[in-house]
C-alpha cells in the first residue's frame, strides 16, 4: 500500500470505528497522526494533498468528525485516530436562507455547502466581521460546536433585504430577527 493510501485508509479506520458505536473524544487508545495534508479553503471545498475532494459523502463524513479546539485549531477526532487539519477561513459555507414568518416570530433556516441546516437562533448566532483590507463584511453564522459557516454574498443580500432597524441602547442597528433574537447586520450612519 502507497504512502498516499496509507494516509487516507488511517482516518477511515477511525470512522468506522465510530460508526460501530465507539465514543469521540481524547483517550489514552487514541492515536495522534500529526498534519494530515487535508485543507479546507474560503469557498467551503475540502482538498487532499491539494487536490479537490469531489466525493460529497467523504466530506461529509469527514466534517462529521471535525472539532475546533479552544486555540482556534482544527482537528479531525475519531475514537482512533487524531489529526490536525488547515482550515483558510471557516469550515463551512451558507448558500441558502429560508424565511418564514416576520419581524422578532421570523425564523431564518440557513443550508451550508453539505446540506446541514441551521436555524439562527441564540445557540447558533450570526456574527458580522469586517475584512481587514477592505472593510468589506464578511458574515457568518454559528453551525455547531465553535464550526461556523461563512454566509455567502447572495444569502447575505438576501438578508439586507429581510433587515429591519432596531434601537440597541442608542444606537441605531440594521439587522435581523430570527427565533426571538434579533442579529445585528450593521449599523446606520447618518448622511454626510
């Protein structure tokens, strides 16, 4: 067996493990593999020795197996095995959003690059950083257990289009609601 196979053969075992009912999570049995040469770029797709994974379903079970640890480090975690992998940004990315209802009753359901879907909500926020170089935003909404997926420039327009104005102590803040929590888009400047 190749060097290559080898590499990937390794988390699969873990995988499989897990799928038999073993617990994820650090254990005196678990393996620590190091870099695995997996990276997950801006736009959501996950590369193997910088090679596209096209498999949908091997990303998948990949991102069912990823964790963010405190230091902001990405891991893939089996009962296994342990391997630390490069994420360029967030792991994830919105390219849908669904809205039912209105105003603070509205809930807003967003889907991610592997389908997930994710109501915004107090356990799974929507944040809005701004690009360093640009100033431009760059949206995000919190998936699950510190793995966030960063909402796509159409989905956030599609949220610009939902946003209302609501007063946050005395500031003006054009946002929106979703499950009785109101996100903070940005703020409203006063015309020049």
């Amino acid at each position: 067996m190749s060097g290559s196979q080898s590499s990937v053969i390794d988390p699969l075992k873990g995988l499989r493990a897990m799928a038999a009912g073993d617990r994820v999570g650090t254990s005196a049995r678990q393996q620590f593999c190091g870099e695995i040469d997996i990276r997950i770029g801006r736009d959501g797709t996950w590369f193997y020795h910088g090679s596209p994974i096209g498999r949908k379903p091997l990303v998948k079970l990949f991102a069912s197996v990823l964790r963010r640890e405190d230091d902001g480090e990405y891991w893939l975690v089996t009962p296994a095995e342990r391997g630390r992998i490069k994420v360029d940004d967030v792991p994830f990315t919105a390219v849908e959003v669904n809205a039912t209802g209105s105003g603070a009753d509205q809930t807003l359901i967003l889907r991610t690059n592997l389908d997930d879907e994710v109501a915004a909500d107090a356990h799974h926020s929507i944040r809005v950083a701004h690009d360093p170089d640009s100033a431009e935003p760059r949206p995000y909404i919190l998936v699950r257990d510190r793995l966030e997926a960063r909402i796509l420039r159409p989905v956030f327009y599609e949220l610009v289009e939902l946003a209302q104005m609501h007063r946050i102590g005395d500031d003006e803040v054009y946002g929106v609601w979703s499950r009785g929590q109101f996100f903070p888009l940005g703020r409203c400047e006063p015309a020049a």
